[in-house]
C-alpha cells in the first residue's frame, strides 16, 4: 500500500500519464498482496466505466462543445455587458455574470475560461485593462464558474460515493452566487483603488434586445435544470436533451454548426470521454488496493479516536485539496485522495453533499493556481501576459475564493438550502 | 530504416483515422439510443427496457478508444513540471516511463482477454447479446494504445509521451 503510493507518486514526478501511473501502482500493490487475481485490473477498469450516472459525462462534453460557438459566445457576453456593465467595477463584473450563463450550459472549467476568454480579453485590453489584471479575473470567474451546474467534478464525486448528483447539481447554485458577490466586491474595491471606468447604463429597450438576441441559449440551462431539479430527467437523460438542443439550435436557429464541425465535436468528445474515463478506470482499481490494505479505515479510527473533530478536519482537507489538485489537474488529483478522505468525513458525519461541495470550491481555486493550474495556462495562452504579471493580480482574488471555500465549509446551509427548497434533501 | 519508419507512421494515421470514424458512429449511437428512451419514456410513455444497458456498453467502447487516440495525440493528463524545468533528465526518463505504461498496458490486455474469455458464456441483461462483445473493448483498447505507444517509440526513442508527436 505505502509502496504503491510511494511508486505513484513517483511515476507521477516522472512525466508518466497520471491514468497509467495509478494503473502501474496499483499493480505492484496486487503483487505484493499474494493471492490478488489479475483478473481485477480488467474488471474493475470495466466496472468503473459501466454505469449509467457517468454517462452524463460525454453528453454534458458534447453540449459544451456545441454551445461554445463563437456566436453564442457573444450574444452571451452582450448579455452580461448590458446588465451588468454600468456596476462599479466595469467589465470585471461582465467577465462574472457572463461565465454564470456560461457554466450553465457547459461541465467544463476550461472550456468556459477559453470561451469567455477569447471574447473578454481582447475588450479588456481595448478599454485599457493591463493584460495580466484581465486574465487574473477571467481565471477567477472561471474558477468560481466550477460550482455552477452542471458540473463534471460532481458528476463523478456524486456517481464514486453515492450521492445523488441532482443535489450536488442543486446545492452548487447558492455557493456559486456567493462566490460571485464576494469577488464583486473584491472588482468594486479594486476598481476603486485602480480606477478602472465602468460603462455607461444601458437603457432598457436594449436590454431587452440583447436577452431575445441570446434567448435560445439561455432556454438550455433552463431546460436542464428545470427537468432536474423538478425530478423530471436524471442528470445523464438531461445532459443527451441538452445535446439534441444543441444540435437543432446550432445547426437551425444560429446556424454556426455545420456537419463537419458536428463530426469533429463527436472525436473531441470521445477522446476527452476516454481520458476521463480511463482515469477514472484505473483510480478504481487503486481504490480497490486502499480499501483492501484497510489503512483509510485505520487511518479515519484514528483520526476519529484523536478527538480531531469535523472543524479541524474541514481545514485540513481544504489546505490538502488546494496543492494536490493543482498539481494532478484537478480530476486525477480528487480520484486518488477520495478513498482517503471521504471515509474519514463519513466517520465524522460529515454530510457527503457538503463535503463534494467543499471539494468542488477548492477545484476551483486550484486549478488556476500558480504557477501549475492547467486552467491558467489557457488563459496564459489567450491574454498573452506572463505568468508572474498574471499571478500578482491573480493571487488576492483566489485569496478571496479560499475565504469563501472555508465560509462553505463552517456554514453548511449554504448547501443545504436550495436542495432543501426542491425537496432534494432532507434535513438529519 | 527510414522506410520502415515512414511505413509505420501511415499505418498509425490510418489506425487513427478508423478510431476516429469508430468514435464518430459510436457516440451517434450512444446520443440517438439514450435520446430515445427519453422520449419513449417521456413522450410515448412506454420506456424501452434495453436502451440503458445498450448505452453502457457504447460507453464501455467510446471510452477505451477514445482513451487510445488520446495515446497517439499526447491527450492523458500529467505532470510535466520537471520536464519543463530541468530538460536534462527527459533523455532518460522518456524510456523508463514508456516501460512502465507498456507493462501496464499489457496486463490490462491480458486480464482484458481472460474477462472476455470468461464473459463469453455469459448473457446480458437485457440485450440478446453474450456479455464478450462488451467486455472486449478493454482489450482492444489496451491493444491500440500499445500498438500507439510502440508507434511514439519507433517515431522517436527518447520522447516522452506527454508530448504529441510533431510531424
């Protein structure tokens, strides 16, 4: 078990693909415990992937893929200029409320960053932002954009624990929200202490053209949710609705989606789906060794036994998640340390909700914290700033976000509350 | 030689092009079988009670030959950080990665088989289909990501996987 992590991490250091390096461990933790058939590595890569929650995964890619356009793109961006663009604070907020309507739609964190990105920055810049000041914040509105549903991260926390994934889609809504106020008011502060103009007020009648310009878009999420959170669709019937609006809106009402971009959207997703998938194959077969070594239930009895309790444990695994996703690109990073943790915060009736929430927060910061965050370096790649001029900016607003992950953390009815009002959870 | 390395490299452009054709017919599968128990559950009221199974398994398939192509085109995620920072160690560590993965690999071939083999006298659920046509998928796939990575190797003997091959 230690000689499996010790190798993993390891092979990790060494360049090897995180997928096959939890596959490599893992088998030399099956040799060493004798008697382990080989047969497992086949069968759990296959009863990983199986299962009808993960689904949702290549459909929420495809929708993703289909819905950034560069039209819609645009119409969106209008959108959030025209609502948003006079608050003190200026196109900041725009980046914000835009990235909202744009998680909405797409699972991905670096999709939306490069979609809104490739529209944002290039107005940033024109109305005088610094190159490294625009991308810190279109990285941070990313970031807080993770805990918009739907959501890849909890597709699969929700579908490896249990945990019904409508929930976690329900419960991201009102820490998101919260997530975006609190860097607002970071923009206000430093729009006042920078200077930075904010844009006329539109008047309404404009409004009102720009919300019929992205009105077909903006019905998806609406779709999406409204089936369900009102108990209609399961999250994966959901996400192939959202594919089959994507299609005829693109191809019919927009008319951006030509066949052979269709096609190419359908390869991007399978090869997207398959490292996903793969990944999540072989953390499976490693989680099977932990379980077996039995050293995540000795470790959460004697974290239990120490009278640690769910406060300082909250802490910890907050000030764990932040380097360990950055450094594994998020994903890979939550599906080894998840058959650790989870058992502890289970002990410590920590609601599993919660806890993916908190987990799904932390994402967010990590994975466009310097100077590792693969969400940074798109950004990096479409502002054209250097990594320090970007970071100097970049560092007090996820300063701000790590706040807010702890504020998740102490102050669980920011969770509860939504699913709670739709029936999806039940107060103990 | 260079013949032989020329040969190799269109072998594996044509694998690639297959995979991708595969990739393109299976996910249209798998978005038209799942939007259809959607609508006959929703719509006609009278779900189809294959659809769900049937989806799985296309899923099963997406996944191991998308993760092949994401082999040849550098796709899986990973830590570069001290590739970038000290180039000197790539020379050597290009190798010892490539072993490794290949290992790996073989053994997910090998018990990919025994499964299939094992699954063969077994039946689905739902679908009047022995369990092997599912479960072969794993060994497929684990077969193109060899046949992938042993194509990275030919094309040049020290390069890391985490970097495409450029033409």
């Amino acid at each position: 078990m230690t000689a499996s992590l010790a190798l993993f991490l390891a092979f990790v250091i060494a360049g090897m693909p995180i997928a096959f390096a939890l596959g490599a461990a893992a088998l030399v933790g099956l040799w060493l415990l004798e008697g382990a058939p080989l047969r497992i590595v086949a069968s759990r890569t296959f009863g990983a992937i199986d299962n009808f929650s993960l689904l949702a995964i290549p459909f929420f890619i495809l929708a993703g893929e289909l819905m950034e356009t560069g039209g819609i793109s645009h119409r969106l961006v209008t959108l959030a200029r025209v609502l948003v663009g006079h608050v003190r604070g200026g196109l900041g907020n725009v980046v914000l409320v835009a990235m909202l309507f744009f998680s909405g739609i797409s699972g991905s964190t670096n999709a939306d960053a490069a979609a809104v990105g490739s529209v944002m920055l290039p107005a940033m810049k024109r109305e005088g932002y610094n190159a490294g000041h625009a991308g810190a914040i279109v990285a941070a509105a990313a970031g807080m954009g993770i805990l918009v549903p739907p959501c890849l991260t909890m597709v699969v926390y929700g579908s490896i624990t249990n945990t019904s994934i409508a929930t976690l889609f329900a419960a991201g809504f009102l820490p998101a929200l919260v997530m975006t106020a609190a860097l607002m008011l970071h923009l206000r502060f430093d729009a006042l202490r920078l200077g930075v103009k904010s844009e006329p007020r539109v008047p309404w009648r404009e409004r009102g053209k720009a919300v019929l310009a992205a009105f077909w878009a903006l019905l998806l999420p609406v779709i999406i949710f409204g089936g369900i959170l009102g108990g209609v669709f399961t999250p994966t019937e959901a996400a192939v609705v959202a594919v089959i609006y994507a299609i005829i809106i693109g191809m019919m009402v927009y008319r951006e989606i030509t066949p052979s971009y269709l096609l190419r959207a359908f390869v991007r997703t399978g090869v997207t789906s398959g490292v996903v998938m793969l990944l999540i194959g072989s953390a499976n077969i490693f989680a099977w060794l932990m379980t077996v070594s039995g050293v995540p239930a000795a470790l959460a009895a004697a974290i239990v036994a120490s009278g640690a309790g769910k406060p300082l444990f909250m802490m910890l695994s907050i000030l764990v998640f932040l380097p360990l996703f950055a450094l594994l690109d998020g994903l890979p990073g939550m599906l080894m340390i998840m058959p650790v943790f989870v058992p502890i915060a289970q002990q410590l009736g920590i609601d599993l909700v919660h806890y993916g929430i908190v987990m799904t927060t932390v994402m967010g910061v990590s994975l466009f914290l310097p100077p590792v965050g693969v969400g940074l370096y798109i950004v990096l790649g479409l502002s054209g700033a250097t990594l320090g001029e970007t970071s100097r900016y970049l560092l007090p607003y996820l300063a701000t976000m790590t706040a807010v992950a702890a504020v998740i953390a102490f102050l669980p009815w920011l969770v509860y509350l939504v699913p709670y009002l739709f029936g999806l959870y039940t107060p103990r | 030689m260079i013949r032989l390395r020329a040969a190799a490299l269109s072998v594996d452009d044509c694998i690639a092009k297959i995979e991708a054709g595969a990739i393109i017919v299976l996910v249209l599968s798998l978005t038209a079988v799942t939007f259809a128990q959607v609508v006959t559950r929703y719509v006609l009221n009278d779900p189809l009670i294959w659809s769900e199974e049937l989806a799985r398994y296309l899923f099963v398939w997406v996944s191991m030959i998308g993760a092949a192509l994401a082999v040849r085109n550098g796709g899986h995620f990973g830590l570069d950080l001290l590739l970038r920072r000290m180039p000197a160690v790539r020379p050597a560590l290009g190798p010892a990665v490539t072993i490794v993965t290949a290992f790996f690999l073989l053994v997910l071939l090998k018990s990919g088989i025994d499964e299939t083999v094992l699954a063969s006298n077994q039946f689905a659920m739902t679908l009047p289909m022995r369990m092997e046509w599912a479960y072969l998928a794993l060994p497929v796939g684990a077969g193109l990501m060899l046949f992938h990575l042993a194509i990275h190797v030919i094309h040049s003997p020290g390069m890391h996987i985490l970097n495409p091959p450029t033409k």
